[in-house]
C-alpha cells in the first residue's frame, strides 16, 4: 500500500494535499516588468504554442496506440483514453521534467476550455446521429435490458461508491454526491462507441445487433436525463426547485425550436432545389450550437444538454448529411482529444493504491464490469435467449465510451469525484473496453467459423426445397430485374421462398453505420424527417411488398446495410450466414441504354461483386438485367407471354450450379425452359493434350483427375436432371458438339438467339477448351467468359443474363473440414435448425 503524502514536488510546481478534492499548486513565475498598466505578455500567445504541443503529441500517439491495438480488436477509444493517460502522472507525467514540458499546470485553463468546446459540438454530433425510431418500435427484450440495465448498475455505483468511501484512510473523503456520478457512469451505454463496435464486427444487422443498438438509445436518453437532474441539483445547492426549472425549460426549448427548424427547412426545400442553399444554413446551425450550449449555461446546466437536444432535432436529411460530412473530422480529430488528454492528466493509477488494497480495487473493478453483464443476462434469461447472445449483449452495453468520460469529467469539475475515485473508476472503464471486442469476436465468430465450412448450394439441395434469397439492391433501378427473376422462381407453397430484400447503402462521412429499420406496418417519419437514403429504402421496400402480397408463397423481410463500399461485401457475406441463404442475387455494375449498350457504370458497385464472388458463402447470381421486366408483363392473345430461358452448360460446378437454378425455374407457368449442353468436338479431342501443357509438369495427373472428376459429375447431374423432366413438355433438352468458343458464339447468334434470359455458369477455376478462346479479351471476369460473351453479342433484341457462381473455395482449412467426419451434415443441420428456431426471438 502506497503511503499518502502531503505535498509533493515537481520539478517547479510544489503541490499541497494531491489526493483530495481540491488541491493548491505552487510555482514561481517571471513577468517581464512593464510601465504600462496593461501586462506585457499576452497569456494567450503563452499558452497557445503548449496546446498545439501537446495535441500534435496527444494525436500522434494515438495513432501509434491504434496501430498496435487494432488487430488485437480494440476500439479507437481505448487508444485515444491510453495515449491522455501515458502522457499523465501514471506513466509519462511521473517525470518531472516531461510534465513540466508537455503538462504544465499554466496550460490547464486553455486546455480545458478547447475540451469544453469539443464535448459541446461532440455532443451535437452525438444527437444528429442518434436515431429515435427504434423507440417507438421497441421490443419487450430491448426495453427490459435497458431499463435492467440502469437500475441495477445505479445500485452497484452507489453500492461501491459507499465502499470505496468507507476505506479512505483521508481526513477528507470523497463527497457523497460521487456516487450519483458513479451510477450514470456505470448504467451508460454510448450509443455512438457501440455502433462502431458492432460495424467492425459485422453485427450492426444481426439480431443481436438491433437489440443492442435500440437498448442503447433508451439507456442514453435515460441516463442524460439522470446527469441533467443531478447537475442542476448540484448547481442549484441542492434545491429542487431549480432542477425542474432547467427540465421545465429545455422542455419548452424543444417544443419551441424544433417545430421552427423543421418550417424553415421545408421552406427552403419548396424556394429551392439546389444543394448549395443546404450549405448556406450549416453554418448558422453551428453557431445555433453555441447559443443553445450558452442558454443551458444560463439555465444551470452544461452546454453539451443544449447541443445534444439541438442535435436531436435536426432532421436526418440533406442538412444533417452535410453537417456531419463537414465537421465530424474536425470535432473528432481536433476538438474532441482535449478531452482525453485532460482526463489523462486526472487519472492517477499510483494514488489508487495510496487508501486501498490491490484486493480491494480487483473487487471494485469486478463488479463494476459485471453489474450491466448480469442485469442483461437475467433479462436474457427470463425471454429463454440463448447464453450464447446474452453473454454478448450483456458485454455489449458494457460499452462507455467518450459519454462515460464526460459523466466523470463533469463530476470532477463539480468536485464530486477526487483523483482516487475518479482513477479507480477510470480503471473500470478501461477494462470494460479492453474485453469487449475478443469476447464478442469469440463468441460469435466462433458460430460464423462453424457455418463458414458448411457452403449452401443449389446442386445439392431438391428442385423443391425451400428457397432463401438474399436479394441485394443498390438503387430503385436495380428492383424491377430482380422482382421478376424471382417471380420466375417457382414459388408455391410445397417450395416457397423467402426473400432478404438488402438495400446497399454506402456509408460516406458518418461516424458509426446506423441501421435503418423497417416495419411492415409502414410507420413513416413525418416532414422532412426522412433521408434520402430512408425515402429510396421505402421505396425498395414497397416494391418487394408488393411482390410479397402477390404471390403468397414468398416471404419478404427488407433490410439495410450501411456500409463503406471495401467493406459491403463482409456486409452481404454476415447477412448469407445469418440468414442462412441459398442464393445470393446482385445486379450487374452497367446500366443498358436505349439502343443496346452501356452507360453509368459504377466501378465501386464492380468491386463490390468482385469481392463478394470471392468470399460469398452461398450461391451467387449476378443477373445482367436488360428488359426482363417488360418480358415478363407482355401478354399474347392466350393470356401471359411465354418467358423462354435457356440455359448454357459447358463443364464445372458453376455450370451445374446455373442448370440447378434453371431447375427450380422450371416449374413456373408460362415458362419454357431449354438446357444446351455443349460437347467438345472430335478436332478439340484431339487437341485436349496440347491444352493440358498449360500445366506445369507436376501438376498434370492433378489436373486430368480433377476434370475427369468434373466430368463424371457433369454427367451424373444432367443425366438425374434429364430423367426426372424427361415428361415435362416445358423441358428441352439439346446436346451441341462445338470445336471452340468461336462455334458456341456462332451457334447461339444463328440457333439460340431468341431467348428472354440466359443462364450460365461462370466458370471460376475452369479452364475449359471449349472457352479458352473467349477470356482472352475479359474486360468483366466476373461475368465468366460465356456470360461475358452473350453480353457483348450483338442480338436484335439484347436478352439479360444471369451468370451463377457456386459458393467461393475456402482459401485455406479445407482439410479442418474432415473434423467433424461423417457427422458433419447431420451437425450442421442442428445448428441451422437451432438458429432458424431463433429467428427473430429479439
């Protein structure tokens, strides 16, 4: 145990009672004389180059912190609170001389007044983000974990407030008041440091996701509330009276203020349509920013209340996109790391020790971690959630964040924290964070590394099974194509399908990926309340409902992922395995214009269906759209207009994988189905041999096993395929014996060219004699070189093309695979059972 002292000297400070809630430092400072009455050193020119010292220290070391703890899982925050703590009194700060240089007593005030600022407009932030509807669509689970969540870790604040309390040996304890401080500490779950968890760890979209995050919005609000009482109390000596004005006022703020902003922004979107009059308003609403934080001064309260309900009642359209685009680098990266460093400077981790046993702080600790961990688990518990999830929810509204650090900051400007309690509580905090991202990341990346060695495909499951399709959208142009190519699908109600319809949306400028709920009741925001983003989703959303109300064998559920464009397909890839897809359904990066070429191609929507044909866990099937929907609503003189699809097979699983979708496609009325296999002529036997040299040496018995392999498979399928449609007279079934690319192109452009759309395998990894001469001018591999052919073909009506892929190869572990032996089928079945069981228990 550390022993306490009196004073303390560094280096020119000598500082006089360190450990209690107020503390006198002393220094000798030299003044130039000045005849003058006005001093003769500005202290702002003095203190200036000091801050810009240590936030270009404080930035720097940030960085460094996050480089080495990113792959270790851990938040941004952990590195921004340990680098405020490194350059403290724990470590760096212990050395007279570097806490003179980088921590100067003299440069406090400028330091804490830049960090007032930061969490003002950092705050406003926070408010522009965070997003209310999930409250008014809250579920039993979410609302009980939160409000779990704050009452049992406010008596376990208080609770262990009162302990610590009890063990200071000091003649001067902490104040009582500190463990109110410590209460709201502990029940917060910031709303912001939990999106960006969930969005680094893929979980944003996933069941548990969506209860954490909707849990977070109410335990946020809640404890504001709480901290908004608590500081007008303290404010106002204790004196209730004065809370209820500052609550009765801000409530007259908002009501007052917030029909206001939404006239004016409905008044400027009817004057006038260009984005530049959004630019014009942003800056008045900064400077709005500091008024509302000024009247909450007034009021008795911090400006960050002001700023954070100012945020709130912006709308999340074009003016909060624009705002958050403009400044959320800046108050992140500039204004916001004041704030760590002076809860750095605070935190003392030697004095903890100076009253307390090392036994003591690892029960203090504890206990402070487990309290929001055990009130999630029993709420989990009690609704029958699997452990699995409720360890990891439980953990998840651990999360603190920058939130837990201005509660405690503020409660050390109030004098209601001393630097014993304050560093213990800090400690807390810091492990909280440090365990979040392994355990959950172990927790659920250990479910995803069991499905990831179970690859869903077509080939292998019945023409008649239930079908599950993640069908992804990036815009309302991509709808129409793909609403059709499912209603070719064969949908009854022995084999029905269910539709995952995701809109793509790409994450740009915003601090943490909030997901946009969707309720079939059709609960609109009201005014200008909804995005861009929000009014295309509903739209999409509309589309796929309408589809669902028409055929009563399909199951809709619209989702939306927010994502950056390098990540989306990670994004696509969780939803397949959480869903348990079979097929994955995205559009192809062109669009067709009128006379049958190409225009708008996106190059990130290519990259993202490049990435996900790599990695995808399921089927894929990238459809070229090009006039599927007018097919499918023409009609003739007999009713509905017979749809013709043909379907290409050359060799490989790709090929049997597109025959297999075509299969299922079969069954649908008015559609007529043809199967062209292509043989290899008698010339490309014979040069078989001189293909096989492209192999190295050592490799050619390989390869020759392998296709023959391919081969016999081909076989087997087709020849099951021909015998269970050989009555059905929507089924053809043609064998053409071609000598190379040149003779298929021939024989599609003068035979098969009056298909509505083609299906094709994509031949991943098959280097195929047949094909070899088409991929040599491949300008989109991902199409394959068939698939690549028929879109570039010049035909007097261009048909569209659907190109399948069969789930991507485990790059490496496929022999862990033989783990689980002969069982493996049977225990993967259990789990897909047992997770289809849990669908939707949030």
């Amino acid at each position: 145990m550390a022993h306490r002292p009196d004073f303390e000297n560094k280096g020119k400070y000598r500082i006089f009672f360190g450990l209690n809630n107020e503390f006198t430092i002393c220094y000798n400072d030299t003044k130039p004389i000045s005849n003058n009455s006005w001093q003769a050193v500005n202290p702002l020119m003095k203190n200036l180059p000091i801050f810009m010292m240590q936030l270009s220290i404080l930035i720097a070391l940030t960085r460094i912190l996050m480089l080495v703890l990113g792959p270790l899982r851990q938040p941004r925050f952990l590195s921004e609170i340990l680098a405020g703590v490194l350059l403290g009194p724990s470590a760096l700060g212990i050395s007279a001389l570097i806490s003179s240089i980088i921590s100067p007593f003299e440069g406090t005030l400028l330091l804490e007044t830049m960090a007032n600022l930061g969490v003002t407009f950092y705050m406003f932030l926070v408010g522009l983000e965070m997003d209310l509807t999930p409250i008014r669509k809250i579920g039993k689970t979410a609302l009980s974990v939160s409000i779990a969540g704050i009452i049992l870790p406010s008596i376990a604040g208080a609770g262990l407030h009162s302990l610590v309390r009890q063990q200071q040996k000091s003649t001067i304890r902490s104040p009582v008041m500190g463990a109110f401080f410590w209460s709201i500490a502990l029940s917060v779950t910031s709303f912001p440091d939990l999106a960006r968890i969930l969005s680094d760890l893929k979980l944003m979209y996933t069941d548990l996701g969506k209860t954490a995050l909707t849990a977070a919005v109410v335990s946020d609000l809640s404890c504001w509330f709480l901290l908004v009482v608590i500081v007008s109390l303290i404010n106002g000596q204790q004196e209730l009276y004065v809370a209820i004005l500052v609550l009765f006022g801000m409530t007259i703020f908002w009501f007052m203020m917030r029909p206001f902003i939404y006239w004016t922004l409905k008044q400027i979107s009817a004057t006038s349509k260009e984005s530049s009059t959004v630019d014009k308003h942003v800056y008045f609403i900064l400077s709005l920013v500091l008024l509302c934080g000024y009247i909450t001064e007034l009021c008795g309260a911090h400006s960050m209340f002001g700023a954070f309900m100012l945020g709130l009642m912006i709308p999340g359209g074009e003016l909060g996109i624009s705002i958050m685009d403009k400044i959320e680098e800046y108050v992140v990266g500039i204004l916001l790391p004041p704030t760590f460093m002076i809860t750095g400077i605070r935190t003392n981790l030697e004095y903890i020790f100076a009253d307390f046993s090392v036994g003591l702080v690892l029960l203090v600790v504890f206990l402070a971690c487990c309290a929001k961990i055990v009130s999630t688990l029993l709420i989990c518990l009690y609704f029958k959630c699997p452990k699995r999830d409720s360890l990891a929810l439980g953990i998840l509204m651990n999360t603190k964040g920058v939130l837990a650090l201005i509660i405690l900051n503020e409660g050390r400007n109030m004098k209601g924290l001393e630097q014993q309690t304050f560093s213990c509580i800090m400690a807390a905090l810091m492990v909280m964070t440090i365990i979040i991202g392994p355990v959950v990341s172990f927790t659920h990346k250990s479910a995803r590394h069991m499905k990831q060695y179970y690859h869903s495909n077509l080939e292998k499951s019945k023409p008649e099974a239930q079908l599950r399709v993640l069908a992804c959208v990036h815009s309302t142009r991509n709808v129409s194509g793909l609403i059709n190519l499912l209603q070719f699908s064969n949908a009854t109600r022995k084999s029905p399908i269910t539709v995952f319809a995701v809109h793509l949306v790409e994450l740009a400028g915003r601090a943490s990926a909030m997901i946009i709920f969707h309720d079939k009741s059709k609960t609109t925001d009201s005014g200008n309340n909804a995005t861009r983003e929000k009014a295309e989703a509903e739209q999409i959303a509309s589309a796929f409902e309408s589809f669902e109300n028409d055929n009563h064998a399909v199951t809709v559920q619209p989702l939306t992922a927010v994502s950056p464009y390098a990540s989306m397909h990670e994004d696509v890839s969780n939803f397949a395995l959480d869903k348990l897809a079979n097929i994955i359904l995205i559009p192809f990066h062109k669009q067709p214009n009128a006379v049958g070429g190409w225009t708008d191609e996106n190059l990130q929507h290519k990259q993202v269906n490049r990435n996900l044909l790599a990695t995808a866990p399921c089927t894929v099937g990238l459809l070229v759209d090009r006039g599927l929907t007018s097919t499918f609503n023409q009609e003739s003189q007999n009713g509905m207009r017979e749809c013709r699809i043909a379907m290409l097979f050359v060799e490989g699983p790709d090929d049997r994988e597109a025959l297999a979708y075509a299969w299922r496609m079969a069954g649908t009325p008015s559609l007529i189905l043809t199967v062209v296999r292509f043989l290899p002529g008698k010339d490309v036997s014979e040069s078989t041999d001189n293909f096989e040299d492209e192999f190295d040496q050592s490799g050619i018995l390989t390869a020759m096993f392998e296709r023959e392999k391919q081969k016999q498979l081909d076989d087997d399928y087709l020849n099951e395929f021909r015998f269970r449609t050989m009555h059905d007279q929507s089924i053809a079934y043609i064998e053409k014996q071609v000598n190379g690319g040149d003779q298929i192109v021939s024989t599609i452009t003068s035979v098969y060219n009056d298909f509505d759309l083609y299906v094709v395998g994509r031949g991943n990894g098959i280097k195929s004699p047949l094909t070899a001469g088409l991929s040599n001018w491949s300008d989109s591999p991902e199409l394959g070189p068939l698939g690549e052919t028929l879109t570039s073909t010049d035909f007097e009506s261009p048909p569209s093309v659907l190109v399948v892929q069969q789930s991507a190869t485990l790059p490496t572990g496929s022999k862990k695979l033989k783990m689980f032996g002969n069982s493996s089928h049977s225990a993967m079945e259990t789990f897909v059972n047992h997770r289809r069981s849990d669908d939707g228990y949030y």
